[in-house]
C-alpha cells in the first residue's frame, strides 16, 4: 500500500511513536526497511503496541511512572525540546507532570501513547480511540 507523502513520517511508517531504528526486531516490523533511520511497522496497531511496549519497558525496568521521566528518556534533552514534549503531553492527558501514573491501566497506557502520537505527528486523531485500547491490550499482554 502507498501511503501519501503528505503525511507525517510516523504516520507512513505505521510508526507513530517514531521509534528509532536499531538491532531490536519489533513484532510486525516491515522485513523491508526502507526509512534509514526510523522502523515501518506492517499496520499502525503494530507500530502503536510497539510504542506502549516501550513505555512499558521504561516503567518497569527504570521504574518511571511520570510524564517528565518518561519523556526525558523518550525524548532526551540532546534531541529535543524535552520539557516542552512533557508539557504537552502531561497536558494532553490532564495531569502534571510529576504525577505518578500507573501504565499498568490500559486506558493510562493508551492515553500516553495518544499525547505522544500527537506530539510527534502533529495534533490530529489519527487513530480511533478503539485502536489505542487494542494496542493497551495488546502490550499488557491481554490479547
């Protein structure tokens, strides 16, 4: 399928998170890679459970449970306007951001990874919100 280039680059790629390419293989990455730097996913729910599957691992394994520890590391300092990115995100989700959020919740999960969507692709819906909780579902492993 082509995808029009007019589109945000996360939303071609089926990546909406725009992770980054590297030697980790995602479930449902394209075999063919043709973004040098960013990985294609096979669909957006793949590319949206990938993202919730990063937060995750940020929750769990480095123990951050706030929108400005999580973006820090998401989005460092040396790449981009961070607090900025937390604001935005802690605001999209109508929380500050030190407030402690529970990622284990997929409604939390699904809202976190909305506002970062939006922060990376420009504000829009791209995605129905049916689509975020089967992603949650998903990457909680309840699918």
């Amino acid at each position: 399928m082509n995808t029009p280039l007019f589109l945000p680059r996360g939303i071609r790629n089926n990546n909406p998170g725009n992770i980054r390419l590297s030697s980790a293989k995602w479930r449902g990455q394209r075999k063919l890679q043709t973004d040098t730097a960013f990985v294609e996913f096979e669909s957006p729910l793949l590319g949206l459970r990938a993202l919730m599957i990063l937060l995750l691992t940020y929750h769990r394994k480095y123990d951050l449970d706030t929108v400005q520890s999580i973006i820090n590391r998401y989005a460092p300092p040396h790449e981009n306007t961070t607090d900025h990115y937390a604001e935005n995100v802690a605001r999209q989700l109508g929380v500050t951001r030190q407030q402690v959020l529970d990622l284990t919740k997929p409604a939390t999960l699904a809202g976190l990874a909305r506002a970062i969507v939006n922060h990376e692709n420009g504000k829009g819906d791209w995605y129905a919100p049916e689509l975020y909780a089967q992603a949650a579902s998903l990457a909680l492993g309840k699918e």
